[in-house]
C-alpha cells in the first residue's frame, strides 16, 4: 500500500507574528504548529528571510528549521507570499495563514476561500479555524485525525474555563 502525504502550505511568518504589537516572533508558536499537524499531513514551511531578523529565538529557528530544511526561507527581496500561493496552487494543497492574500488577482478567489485555514493561539495552544478537521479529513479521505481536537472539545474546554 502506497501511502500519500497530504501537504499543508504554511505562512511561517505568519504564525511566529501572530497578534504581534511590537514583540519579537515567537518561535513557540511555530513549536507549537509543528507539534499539532499530525504526521500524515507534510507542513511545507515557508517564511521570509526577515523572519530570521524578529524571531525571538534565532540560534534554535537556525538549527531546529532552517537548517534542516523543516522551513523553507524565501529568496531575498521577495515575499514568500507569492511562493505559498504559486506553491499551494499547483498542488492543490491548503494554506495556513490569516493573511487574506487580496493584492494577488492570480489566485482564484474562491480556490482561495476553499484552501485558506486560518488559526489562532489561545494559551500557546494553536486553534484551527473551525473547518479544518473537516477539510483535512476531506482531504486524506476515510482516515482519522485523530490528533486534530473537535471544535466540541475546544468549545467545552473554553466553557469550563481551560482555554480563557
């Protein structure tokens, strides 16, 4: 039996930035997605070479990601917006990222709303917008996710008061 990997197209600086207001990047974050995304799903790292600049923890994103290639750094003087979305297209893959990609008229608007997962950290736990076990499972046909936590496991733990 073959199986196939599904590819999750991720805007690192993106997530390292999350709700940043003038604090460095946090590497933990992207800990955190690494430690999430369960193993049949291959996360395709992208960043911005300033990603390197404002992270918090530099010498460990050298030797923990770049290095061995766990994130791809975008050449110099270009945004790695333009190789998530061209990337992401080809492949037919998902993008997790809360940019919104507007000033790119390539990508079709609707391809874009389908593939587009959003995400947010609640107590340095990384949420996904609430399609994404849906998506996923779509994607990787019967197999269960089972490390992906249902939405109702998320709203449970937030009314008793574990995510606040």
């Amino acid at each position: 039996m073959i199986i196939i990997k599904k590819e999750l197209v991720t805007d690192i600086a993106n997530i390292a930035c999350f709700n940043m207001r003038e604090q460095a990047a946090k590497l933990s974050y992207i800990d955190a997605l690494y430690k999430t995304i369960p193993k049949e799903i291959e996360i395709v790292g992208i960043a911005d070479i300033s990603l390197f600049r404002k992270i918090d923890e530099r010498i460990r994103y050298k030797r923990s990601y770049l290095i061995p290639k766990r994130i791809i750094e975008a050449p110099s003087k270009t945004k790695a917006d333009e190789f998530i979305l061209n990337y992401a297209l080809e492949k037919n893959a998902f993008i997790l990222s809360n940019d919104q990609y507007r000033e790119y008229n390539f990508v079709p608007e609707d391809w874009l709303e389908e593939h587009r997962v959003s995400f947010m950290f609640i107590k340095g736990k990384i949420i996904f917008q609430y399609p994404l076990d849906d998506t996923i499972g779509k994607v990787l046909g019967d197999q269960e996710i089972s490390s992906l936590r249902s939405n109702q496991e998320i709203n449970d733990e937030v009314e008793e008061g574990y995510l606040l």
